[in-house]
C-alpha cells in the first residue's frame, strides 16, 4: 500500500513539474511574440512618421519654391549679389525692394528656407570658348594638366564627332571602357550635373571643398552666355578676361552704387550684361528640426506675359 501511495505521490509531483514547465514556456512564448508585436509596431510607427515628414517636407519644399518665384516674378529687371551673398531685387528706377524673408519660415507643420541665385552670374559651359573655361578652372587652383584634360574633355563631350582632342576622351576609346560604360553625350549638356560623366571632372572639383569652391556653383548650361556683371563673382569675371583691378571696380561700384543699369562702355565686348532672367533656387523643407527634403529648381522669369510667369526649366530634389 505504502508503494502504491509512494507512486501515486510521485506521478503527481511529475505532472505538476510538467505543468510547471510547461506554463513557463507558454509565458516565454508570449513574452518573445510581444517584443516581436511592440518591436513590429515601433518599425511601423517610425515608417509612418517618417513617409508623414517626407510628405510635409516636400510642400515645404515646394511652398520654399513658390515664394522664391513670388520674388524673380516682381516687376525688378535688376539684382545684385549682397555681401552675405544674398541676391536683392531691384526695380526699374533701381530702387531696393526688401527681401522676404528666406530663412527657417514657420508653416504649416514645419519650416522652410530657400536661396535665390543668379544662374547668370555663372559660366555657360555650352558656349564658352576653351580659353575661358580654363581661365575658370585657374581660379580654383587646378594644375594645368588638370585643366588641360577637363577643357579638352568637355569640348569632345559636346562635339558630334568621335575624335578626341590631344587630352580629350572619346565613347570608343575612354567612356566605354569604364567599370560601367557609356557614351559621350556628343551634344551640349543639358544639365551642370552631366560635368560628372565627363573625363576629369572629380567628384572634389565639382563639389568643392572646404578650401576651394565646387564647378558646380560657377557654371551653368542655362542662358544667352552673358555675364551678368551685378551678381558675378571674381572667378566668373576672371574667366572673361577682366583684370584685378577691373574686377575689384566691378564689385565695389554695385556694393556703393547699387547695379549697373547698362555695360559701362570700357566694359564693351567682353561678354557682360546687367540683367537676367534665370534663377537657381534651392528650397528646404524642415520638419521637427531636421531638413526633410531639399529641391533644387532653375526658373526663368517670362515677361512676354501680364502678369509675368516664370518657368521652371529643370528640377532636381533629395530627401
């Protein structure tokens, strides 16, 4: 009898360690299913703030862009490039019109900023002369067999032809030979970007550095070629053959004077203007202290019209 008690005791006590056991697994099962659900959850709520900022950011970013085009639209044939850089408009009579502000404006949800800059002011790589476009490349401090490569380089890239110039490149006997080929584009650029694609052209030379300014700030495929000598820096002015001393009188007069109304004769022939009508604006749209989106989009001014409109002829953005 003892025995059978003893038995019956032990069953017991294993059926009761079995359930035991058997709860505590239940309860790590759970336990890792919801780390899993809450860490599931925290993906999916992140995922959806984040597509709710891109969203914002990029009206943001657009709204940046519209104000920007309230600004070129006004009735104000000149600007001039501000000290800190800025671009000011002017009207017919060369009266200053005060700036909207451009800096983190509180909207809807978020805050935008954008700059305005005169794509004029820059370096039309699709009609300058060689000459020019090395004179521009000595401002940035490149060695001569650089700038002999890039200029050679960028007037084989245009050119309809397959024959590449004495420090140039071809499709057949560069571009295709790369890790990943392609061909010339034997046409002129259609966007400052292409620069990258073309022999020479170093990621460093077209963005800058902390030293040195990027080609990218200093050319454009856009406009009649003109310079227009009220927003144009030294580099651009230099490009176009003017002296030192010319161009330091360049600057100081539309700093004391406001912008020039017409090419001041001395100054015939070397490819100026004061005015424009294409702008390059970059807009940023910022959601919970951050920049969500940045666009950047070359608009020209229209005045053909009534009221005048403005275009936009290219248009680039980065989340």
């Amino acid at each position: 009898m003892r025995l059978v008690r003893r038995a019956t005791r032990q069953a017991l006590h294993d059926q009761r360690g079995f359930a035991l056991l058997l709860v505590l697994l239940v309860l790590a099962l759970v336990a890792v299913v919801s780390a899993e659900f809450a860490y599931s959850m925290r993906l999916e709520a992140a995922a959806v703030r984040a597509y709710k900022g891109g969203i914002i950011g990029n009206h943001l970013a657009e709204t940046a862009l519209e104000q920007a085009i309230r600004e070129i639209v006004a009735d104000t044939p000149y600007v001039v490039e501000d000290d800190d850089g800025l671009l000011t408009f002017y009207t017919a009579d060369r009266r200053l019109l005060p700036r909207l502000r451009r800096e983190k404006v509180e909207f809807g949800g978020g805050r935008y900023s954008y700059r305005i800059t005169d794509e004029e002011a820059r370096l039309n790589v699709n009609n300058s002369p060689p000459d020019r476009i090395d004179r521009l490349l000595q401002t940035l401090g490149l060695d001569k067999d650089v700038r002999d490569t890039i200029v050679d380089s960028i007037q084989d890239w245009r050119d309809p032809n397959e024959a590449h110039r004495l420090n140039g490149a071809e499709s057949d006997d560069y571009y295709l030979k790369l890790p990943v080929p392609y061909r010339a584009h034997n046409a002129n650029l259609e966007s400052v970007a292409e620069l990258l694609q073309i022999k020479g052209v170093t990621p460093a030379i077209y963005n800058g550095t902390k030293d040195r300014p990027g080609l990218a700030g200093l050319v454009t495929v856009r406009g009649s070629g003109a310079v227009n000598m009220n927003t144009a820096g030294p580099g651009a002015l230099a490009a176009l053959g003017l002296s030192t001393a010319e161009i330091t009188e360049i600057v100081q007069s539309r700093r004391n004077n406001g912008p020039y109304p017409s090419v001041p004769g001395k100054f015939g022939g070397r490819n100026l203007s004061v005015a424009t009508r294409t702008f390059r604006v970059e807009a940023e749209g910022i959601v919970d202290e951050r920049v969500a989106v940045r666009l950047t989009a070359i608009v020209e001014k229209r005045t053909d019209g009534d009221p005048p409109a403005a275009v936009v002829l290219e248009w680039s953005g980065l989340r």
